[in-house]
C-alpha cells in the first residue's frame, strides 16, 4: 500500500524556495570602477578606500539542528473507556486478510499501518468480538463505547490519547472495497475493528464490522518521571 507523505513535498517546496531566494540575493550589480588615488597618497591608503580590493569575508556559522519533539510509537497495549486495557501485538496481511491474534483477548496493530502520533493516516487495529472455545473477547467492549469516549494506547514507555468521533456498522464487502478505514493518507487517526452485524451460522461468521473512528487529543508523550520517595 502506497504511503503518501504530504510533509515531504512541503519540505520540498521549501528548499526549492530558499534555492530561489539565494540565487537572486547573491547577483550584485557590477562594481564601478577604481578611482586612481590623488597625488602623494600612500598605497595602504589607496587599497583601503579601492571598492575593488579584496576583503575578507567572516566564515557563515554552522547550525546545530534541533532535535525533533515529534513522538512516534509502534503501540503495544490499548485501553478503553471504565479501564480495561488489552496486549497489542503487530499483525499482517495474508492474501489481502489482516491475520488478528487469535487469542480473542489479545488485538492486533496492523503493520501497514501509521504508528500512533505520526502525522498521517489510519493507525488501525482490530481483534476478534468473540469465540466459540473462549466466549466473548476484549473487543465486545466495543459494542458498549459511545462518541467522546476516550481510548489510550501505551508503547515503549509513550502515550497517546484519542477522543471517539464515530463508531459505524459497516458491511464487510464495504470496508474492503471503500477503504476509507484503512487509508494511510489524510490527519491521524485511531481506528478500531471487530466483528458485527447479525452472526449468520450457515457462512461461518458476522456480516459486517463494527469500526469505531477516534482522533488524537494533542500529541502523543513520554509520560513524566516520578521521583522516588
């Protein structure tokens, strides 16, 4: 899946610009010509007041660049509204399937996904709703969460928070075709799946999915130190 990336082809813009701007800025108009000195002066005299004498130029001071406050992380645990907070593990793609951890207790982060706090696109993961051998998973919650809700995720030692801002039935054959969900174009956001719709015994499953939207509430953060008492 192709990852468009916006922010570059600003950057892009940018030195474009500046190569623009220097360009134009280091064209000066030809200098005119040296007047011969008035009789008697010295040489020292006539090179310090000859425009066309070389100087010395002050070597440009070299800049430090700063470091990026920017935090980006692979999630690794998700919590949900009264609490509850489930493992995340990195799940792939099997012939066009995101393969879900099948502990129904566990979820998965789809890895070609954004990572929580980039810039852009669907950070999405999913998990079963139930399972006939281990009764309901962590996911049924969300058949319980309501628009604002909030929903933390948690990864190598950051933080990310995000604020609920649609949950929707959609038909399976749907998300797959639209593909809305799963684009990795456009703001953050947070997307989570399960199964839902009416359970249909005869084709094995539900018939659609419950896919609940949330975008981010400020940026994600290294949550601060505690001192030792």
């Amino acid at each position: 899946m192709a990852v468009r990336r916006p922010v570059a082809s600003v950057a892009l813009a940018a030195v474009l610009s500046a190569s623009v701007l220097l360009g134009a800025g280091c064209s000066a108009p030809a200098a005119a010509p040296s007047a011969q000195p008035a009789p008697g002066a010295s040489r020292s005299s006539a090179r310090a007041t000859d425009p066309a004498s070389p100087t010395e130029i002050p070597a440009a001071s070299e800049g430090t660049p700063a470091a990026s406050s920017r935090v980006r992380f692979q999630p690794t645990s998700v919590s949900l509204p009264g609490g509850k907070s489930a493992e995340v593990l990195p799940a792939q793609t099997v012939d066009g399937v995101l393969e879900v951890p099948e502990h129904v207790q566990h979820v998965g982060w789809w890895d070609g996904s954004s990572y929580a706090g980039d810039p852009f696109g669907s950070t999405v993961i999913a998990g079963h709703v139930d399972s006939a051998t281990e009764g309901l998973g962590f996911f049924y919650r969300l058949r319980r969460i309501t628009v604002g809700d909030k929903v933390g995720l948690a990864g190598d030692g950051h933080h990310a928070t995000y604020r609920v801002v649609s949950v929707q039935v959609v038909v399976k054959k749907a998300l797959a075709t639209d593909g809305r969900a799963l684009d990795q174009t456009g703001s953050p956001r947070l997307v989570l799946i399960t199964c839902g719709g009416r359970y249909i015994r005869s084709r094995g499953g539900y018939d659609s999915n419950l896919v609940v939207t949330a975008r981010p509430v400020g940026p994600a953060r290294r949550p601060p130190a505690t001192a030792d008492l």
